[in-house]
C-alpha cells in the first residue's frame, strides 16, 4: 500500500537512486550521532554549571511522588481543557461552518467575519484577553476558562473550514438529486450534504485533537496548572528544570503519538463500514444455457400450465448440476425458492427430514380432488345415460 502511495507521488527510483539514497541516509545517521553525542558531552561537562546527566537531578524528576504530585495532576488538567475545547470547538465550527454555506447572505456574512477574525487572532492574544476579563469580572478558574475558550475559538474556526471544505468537495449530483426531490437548499445542506461532510472530515478532525492539546501548554503563561506549568513547579523546586522538561516532553509525545495512530486507524475503520462486503453472497449457480438462473425467469420459461394459473414456483430447483445430492442441506448456497413447498421441509443434524414433506401432502391433495372431479365426471355421464 505504501509504495502504491509513494509512485503517485513520484517515480520510483532505480538501483542508481536508490544506492544514493542508501548513501544520504547513512551519511545523516552519522551526523545526528555525532550531534547526539556532542550534546551528551556538553550536558556531562557544562562550563558553568553541575552535571545535568548526574542521577542526582534525575531522581526527583522521575520518583513516584513527582508522578502524583506534579505530572498526573497537569496531564488530567490538559486533557480536562483540551476534552471541553475539543466539545465547544466542534459546536462552534459546525454552528459558523453551516452559517457560511447557508443562501441567507446576512448570515452568510456574519459566520464568515466571525471565522476570519478566529483564525487571524492568535490564540496566546485570546487567552491572555479573556483571562484579564475573567479575573476582572470575578469568574472562578480565570485561567482555565480562557484557556478553553481561546481554543474552542481558534479552533472551531479550523472545523468550521474543515466543513465548508468538506460540503465544496461532494459530488454535485447529492445537492442536484435533492433539489430534484423537493428539498429546499437549506435542507439538502443540513440533511444531505453535511452528515457526508463530517463523516468526511472526521481523520482530519481527529488530528486537530493534537493540536488542541499542545495549545494548552500555552496557558501555562497565564498561570494555568497544565502539565507544563506543573513541571517548571517542580524542576523550580529541586533546580533540575531541564530533567523535569525533558519528561513533560515524553508524555506530551506519548499522548500526541496516540491521538496520532487515532487519527490513522480511524480512515481504516471507517472504509470497512462503507466498503462492500469482502466476500459476495452466495447466489444460485447458473444453469447451462440460463444466464440468471433467476427464479421469476424460470418461473416465466416454464410457461403457465395447461388449463391452470400461472406458477407461484418452478418445479425444479435450477443448477448446474441437476441431480445434485443433498441440496436440501446446501439450499442457500444453492439459491432456493422459499415459495417451493419442498423448501418448508425442516431437517435434523443427520439431514433427515423432522416432519412430513409437504410436497407429498399436496400431491395427495390434488390426486384426491382428481380422484372426485373423475368421480363426479362418472357419475353426471351415468346420470345422462339414464
């Protein structure tokens, strides 16, 4: 799959360029080895200043109380701000998204200046803003309600694009064929074309999840107890700054990594819903010289009997191979008839029939009718005689 992704995007490279690229790549490695070890020695040996690989500066920042006292708390205040931002982002970008698709041109214009000047602000300017307005007004938690605003802001407007991208990018005939259906154009675009949109745009909203997370490190400038704010609280208290970032950075990557692989199995997951099935159902086989082996078709080919209404069955159970044995216990793989009365016929494990067939019940029905209709046939022609 991946080299098919990769010969879209440009050609495969022959012995030649792949020998290059070998040469490039072990060349690089080089490189940030060397980088690597130059930064070991440097962080060892610092001019002025203590050993910052001494175990001494690296056990605070990795015992079990700096994991309950200090990361824990700031990871679950991250994902607190960063679950609520994610819920008011969706709201507001599917709120101002629908607005700027709407005929209406006054809402049109309003949605569309409202997610402009989101996406223009930055979203540090938007914090530090409404955090002065909150304290201001009294609000408990200044901090961590400017925190979610300012990213239910920015990125709504991110979603709200991700909308309108989605909506532009479907085929015309959705909003043709229900236009033609009597739809109004703001209820094709509610009903219709903005389900397909987000069930579209929902990989690339899921990625935006780890942009929100990040921007909540932001908020540690104004004071909000994240996990940033509250490793800096603890490399401050034991002076091993850099070892308490340093693992503040694992997590962040650990937690972004797996909204990342989220975001790759989502696509996946999705395809298997809407996809069709891998295997075919199993239909009837097809008789020789019958191309459908439909049982309406042999129903027509058997003609109506003579004197008698049109059949509700054909009387053979149609396939390749006529005499096949055991078809009863492979009618559906065989494609039955449910209107044959021989396919009403129960089995057990063994493949023997549970109760009596009910062709031969009919078949003595109608041999007994017969039976009378001759009867009365015999005795009007006696009748006339006489």
């Amino acid at each position: 799959m991946a080299s098919n992704e990769s010969a879209v995007l440009f050609d495969q490279p022959g012995p030649k360029g792949r020998k290059t690229i070998r040469i490039v790549n072990w060349i690089a490695g080089i490189i940030f080895a060397v980088v690597l070890v130059l930064i070991l020695m440097r962080l060892h040996n610092p001019p002025d200043g203590e050993n910052q690989l001494s175990w001494e500066l690296w056990k605070p920042a990795l015992d079990a109380e700096a994991w309950t006292d200090f990361y824990l708390p700031g990871l679950w205040a991250t994902i607190r701000a960063s679950v609520l931002a994610v819920i008011g982002a969706v709201v507001f970008g599917l709120l101002f998204g629908i607005g700027r698709l709407l005929p209406n041109v006054i809402i049109r214009a309003v949605s569309g200046a409202i997610v402009e000047f989101a996406r223009a602000v930055p979203v540090l300017l938007l914090m530090i803003f409404f955090w002065r307005w909150f304290a201001f007004a009294g609000l408990p938690s200044p901090a961590y309600w400017a925190v979610v605003l300012a990213l239910v802001i920015y990125n709504g407007s991110v979603v709200a694009e991700l909308v309108r991208s989605g909506v532009g990018n479907l085929p015309n005939g959705q909003r043709e064929a229900s236009l033609a259906l009597g739809l109004t154009r703001t209820q094709s675009l509610i009903q219709i074309e903005v389900p397909q949109a987000i069930y579209a745009m929902l990989p690339a909203a899921v990625t935006q999840l780890v942009v929100v997370l990040k921007d909540t490190a932001l908020g540690s400038i104004i004071m909000y107890t994240d996990l940033l704010q509250e490793s800096r609280r603890l490399g401050s208290m034991y002076f091993n700054i850099l070892q308490t970032l340093v693992v503040a950075a694992v997590v962040y990557f650990i937690v972004c990594w797996l909204l990342s692989r989220l975001a790759e199995w989502l696509p996946s997951r999705m395809q298997q819903h809407t996809a069709a099935p891998a295997e075919p159902e199993p239909v009837a086989p097809i008789a020789i010289m019958d191309p459908s082996n439909v049982n309406q078709i042999a129903v027509a080919k058997e003609g109506v009997p003579l004197g008698g209404a049109q059949r509700l069955y054909h009387v053979h159970h149609r396939g390749t191979n006529a005499s096949i044995h055991r078809w009863r216990e492979t009618r559906y793989v065989q494609g039955y008839d449910e209107t044959h009365p021989e396919s009403q016929i129960e089995f057990d494990k063994n493949g023997k029939p549970i109760k009596d067939n009910p062709l031969e019940d009919l078949m003595k029905e109608a041999k007994k009718k017969e039976a009378e209709h001759h009867q009365g046939k015999g005795q009007s022609k006696t009748d006339r005689e006489s």
